[in-house]
C-alpha cells in the first residue's frame, strides 16, 4: 500500500487525531512539519487550496481536517488498488 501523506504542525489537535487513526489502521504515513517546511506548505497549499491542517493526501484525494469516513474511504481505495496489482 503507498504511503499516505500528512502535512501538519506538531501543536495541531486533529493532526494528532489523523496520525492516530491512521496507525490503528496499519496504514503508513509520512509526515510533514509545515511550520519547519516551507516547501511543504507551498504544496500543501496547491494540493489543498488551504492553509487549514491537516490535509491528508492519499489515493488521489485530499481530506482537510479530520473526517474518519473519508479517511476510511481512503484507505479502502487504498487496499482496493493494492489488491488488483497482487491479482495482476
């Protein structure tokens, strides 16, 4: 399963909320510290057109905030297309 993508900041309630979610799911993340990452908030910014955090990329979509059923929804479609590249 590709990674997840978490663009956050380490005082942030929900990002603490998201990474926790994602790691009771087994789904690995890898995470970005915008407040120390000037690169990263720029793309953050033009993947989400927001400078709310958490954005959360996967799976070709982009949560902002901390939305357990889209998240859900995320990692399905993430275990759907780990699945079909298994059966190919």
């Amino acid at each position: 399963m590709h990674k997840v993508k978490i663009y956050g900041l380490p005082t942030c309630h929900h990002c603490r909320q998201a990474k926790e979610f994602l790691s009771r799911k087994g789904v690995e993340y890898v995470e970005f510290d915008i407040s120390k990452d000037g690169d990263a908030l720029d793309e953050m910014t033009r993947i989400s057109g927001a400078r709310s955090v958490p954005v959360i990329v996967g799976c070709e979509d982009v949560v902002v905030g901390f939305d357990e059923h889209r998240l859900e929804a995320m990692i399905n479609c993430m275990k759907n297309r780990t699945d079909l590249r298994a059966a190919a």
